[in-house]
C-alpha cells in the first residue's frame, strides 16, 4: 500500500539563494532578435542556421541505423566506423593522420567540445586569449574553468589576426588561445601566411591552441581552409574542433567533434565521460554512412558561393556596404551610408530598425564583443533557400536604394 501523502504545512516552499556562476549572462541578441523578428514577420537573417533540410540520404541513414538496432549506448569516445570516417577525411584533405583510438572524441556539438576543452585543460588562474568579435560561448566556457578570459581585437575593418597585439597579450599565465577560422561573424579565413606567424608565435611558448574549426567547409574563391592538421607543429597543440551541424544542414542534431594529439584527448575524455558520457547512436551510425560518399563535404564551397554571390548581387544596389566574405555563411554589411538618422544608430538599435522598418533581421556585430563597441556594422545570415534570400533582398532594394 502506498503511504499517505504528508499533511501540508502552512509553511510556504522556499527555493535557497544561489550566487550565479556565470552572473554576467543574460538572455542573448540571437534570442531576442528572432523574437522580434517573428513578432513584425521580418525575414529572418540573423539566425545562424539553414532554413532548409539536410539531403534526404542523410535522414535515411539515420533511420537505417535505427532500424538496425543501434539504439543503445556507443562507446565513450563515439562509434569506431563514424571515428574512422572524421580520421580518414581529415588525412585526406590536411594531410594530418589522427589515431581514431586515442585522438578522435564524438561530442554533442562544437559548443560542448569546446567547452569540454576548456574544463579539461585550463585551470583556475590560466589565462585564455580570445580573439573578438567572437562566438559567444567562448566566454562563459573560460570563467566556468575559473580562468580569465584575455580579449584581443582583430583588426579594425579587416578582422584579420594582429599579430603584434596577440604577442602582447600573452603571459606566463597563458594557458590557451582560441582562434576560428573561417570566422564567425567576420567571413574572413585566415591564410596560411597568417597560420605559419601563428606557428611561429607560439612556438616558444606552452600556450595551447583550440581552433574553432566548425565553418571548415564553407571556404570561397577556391581558398583552401587553413586547419591546424595542414600545420603539423600547429595540430601537435592543438584541439581541432568541427561540426557536422554546419556541413550537412543539420545543426539541431548536435553532433561534432574534437581531435587532439592523445595526451590532450585522453584530458578531453575525462570530462567529456562524466558530463555527457556518449552521443546519440544512431545519427552517428548514420553520419558514418553518409560521409563514405565525401561530395556533399566537397560540394558545400559552390553551394554556400553561389547564395553568397547571389546574395552579394542583390545587395549590391542597396546603400549597404559589403564588406569582403571569404567564408562561412555570414555577410556582414557596413549600414554607415544610409540616412544620417539611421546610420548615426548603435548596431543594436540599427538592427532593430531594420526588423521593425524594413522587415528584415540581423544581427548587431557589437554583440560578438565584450564591451559591446558599434562599427555600423551588422551580420546577415546567407544560409537560407533562394526565396529567402529574394524576400529579403526585395525588402532591403526597396527601403534602403542606393542613391
Ligand atoms: C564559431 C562557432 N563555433 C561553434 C558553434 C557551435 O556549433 P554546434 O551547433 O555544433 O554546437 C557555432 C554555431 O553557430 C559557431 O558559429
């Protein structure tokens, strides 16, 4: 029999106070500006995802594996036949040869990799450079590991590497640096040139590197993708981070991973143990599948360049200023030539702005940066079907001619 219910007491349910780990986080722009968006039926361009599907072979892979029985817990460090498929497409196209037993871990997206990186190696009081504008989980993964976040600015204009600023920035206490290339919100891809001075930076220094790599297939102009496995003094610090979220169009599947020399996985895999454990089995076991065929990986540069060109195109009779995109799925525009009212807006309120009055949503580059500085500039999500695009572009060619 089931014991009788304690007999409430007058006494009102108290949660206990909690001092915030991370106090300084609130609800993001993103959030906010797809709230908005929705709410006027802007076009929404500021979320960083496709509207459109992933290749119906990938869905049926996954539904194969499914089908298959795998349904229970995989191994720790991910499916062997998917840790075999990311080893053999990095060999082949960086060169790099990673051992799928000790230097491949499957993770539940770039963002917890990332963040188990930085739990596994940084320790409280290290230092972790960051190179802003800068995705914005970098931060909190930093001051959850109890280390101080050390902000560098790209260049002004360019978001290129200022190298001179970077060596000024390290200290004895730097325990790691995280650059993503192509870059996310910029669209600039860093050179090999720019990756050797990097090389050559850190050199003489215990200063590890996560490279943010997740945008890697996503590379223009026949630029190739500088990964730190084309570097091998560069991978041998280095954990090397992509998503398969952003190469195959599904981005809430939330699968990655990270490859690392082992002594740094073998780190990566005791947080990675006890915070998810294992990632989902039947999508690996259907992304293992998918990736034997490797054109949708080597197809994805003339995909995303013909909407980046399509989209360049019609932006280029609007008073916007585009500034360079080598990569990625992000344009970013300069909104300094429009009307003085407008372009005397914070980025924020520009973009809000642009929801409200032109009916499409961006993203205020501002919000990529701690101390929140306006350069006028705003970023514009590319990733999206051709109507989409054509949507926004009508909107923008009609509100926002060029004079
Ligand atoms: C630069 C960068 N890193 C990491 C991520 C996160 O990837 P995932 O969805 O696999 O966690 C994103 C997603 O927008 C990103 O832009």
């Amino acid at each position: 029999m089931t014991p009788p219910l304690p007999a409430p007491t007058a006494v009102a349910p108290r949660t206990p106070a909690v001092v915030s780990r991370l106090p300084e986080v609130g609800t993001t722009i993103f959030t906010v500006m797809s709230a908005l968006a929705q709410a006027c039926g802007a076009v929404n361009l500021g979320q960083g995802f496709p509207d459109f599907d992933g290749d119906a072979r990938l869905m049926s892979a996954v539904k194969q594996a499914i089908d298959a029985g795998h349904n229970q817990y995989p191994p720790m460090a991910g499916v062997p036949v998917l840790r075999e498929a990311i080893a053999a497409k990095i060999e082949a196209l960086y060169g790099h040869r990673y051992d799928l037993a000790s230097e491949i871990t499957v993770t539940a997206g770039a963002t917890q990799a990332i963040l188990t990186a930085v739990l596994a190696l940084v320790h409280p009081g290290d230092e972790v450079i960051v190179l802003e504008p800068c995705y914005d989980s970098y931060e909190p993964s930093i001051r959850l590991a109890g280390a101080t976040p050390v902000r560098v600015a790209l260049s002004a204009g360019t978001f290129r590497p200022d190298f001179a600023r970077l060596a000024a920035a390290i200290t004895p206490r730097t325990r790691a640096l995280i650059v993503n290339t192509p870059h996310n919100p910029s669209g600039t891809v860093w050179t090999d040139a720019e990756m050797q001075r990097l090389a050559d930076l850190l050199r003489p220094t215990d200063v590890l590197l996560i490279a943010d790599e997740v945008y890697e297939h996503m590379v223009y102009d026949g630029a190739a993708h500088q990964s730190v496995a084309r570097h091998p003094e560069l991978a041998a610090r280095s954990v090397l981070i992509s998503s398969f979220g952003k190469t195959y169009h599904v981005t809430g599947w939330k699968v990655a991973f990270a490859a690392a020399p082992a002594a740094l996985s073998a780190e990566f895999r005791k947080v990675h143990q006890f915070n998810v454990f294992t990632v989902n089995t039947p999508m690996q076991h259907g992304l293992a599948a998918y990736m034997a065929d490797p054109a949708p990986y080597l197809e994805l540069p003339a995909f995303y360049q013909r909407k980046r060109d399509l989209f360049r195109a019609g932006l280029a009779s609007t008073a916007l200023r585009l500034l360079p995109c080598e990569g990625t799925y992000f344009q970013c525009v300069d909104y300094s030539g429009l009307a003085p009212e407008v372009a005397a807006l914070s980025e924020a309120d520009f973009c809000r702005w642009l929801t409200h009055e032109v009916g499409v949503a961006a993203i205020p580059l501002s919000a990529f940066y701690a101390d929140g500085r306006n350069q006028q500039v705003a970023r514009l999500c590319f990733a999206k079907r051709d109507e989409t695009l054509q949507a926004a572009l009508q909107r923008l060619n009609a509100h926002l001619p060029r004079r």
